[in-house]
C-alpha cells in the first residue's frame, strides 16, 4: 500500500479536473507489479478498481479519487442494506 501511495502521491495533488481515469488505473497496475501483490491470488488482484468521484470546483485528487474493492456474494448484499 504504501508504493501505491508514493506513486499516487503526485497526481492526486493536482485539481481534480485535470485527473484522467485511465492514468490512475496505470498507476494502480504498476504498483501492483512492483510489490508483492503481484503474487496474490488473480482474482483478489481482479476486484480492485480505481473510480473518480463527482468532481467539484476547487477539488484537488485527493478529494475525489477512489480505491475500490469489488465483493460479490452475502457480503455485498449487507454493504448494500447497509449504505441505504
């Protein structure tokens, strides 16, 4: 996690309007690739995903940008009742 962040760092610093969805999603590829989470299990790797939130002015990267985990299953119908 913490090469994930050293590389995000710089980007996410920047307004967020100028962030572009497809470079995070690369930055999260390469940390992945330079840590040990390239041996995890493929379809751990699979469910993590990087979103852009609704952008507002004055918004840097940090206010908008996402780190998720996809569950399926039981688990993902209480996080579900739960939000609502």
């Amino acid at each position: 996690m913490e090469k994930y962040i050293f590389l995000f760092r710089q980007h996410l610093a920047k307004k967020a309007d100028t962030l572009f969805l497809h470079n995070l999603t690369g930055i999260l590829e390469t940390a992945i690739r330079a840590t040990t989470a390239q041996f995890d299990d493929a379809d751990i790797l699979a469910r993590l995903d990087v979103r852009l939130l609704e952008v507002s002015p004055g918004d840097t990267g940090w206010d908008v940008f996402s780190l998720d985990y996809h569950v399926d299953g039981p688990i993902r119908t209480v996080r579900i009742c739960f939000m609502t």
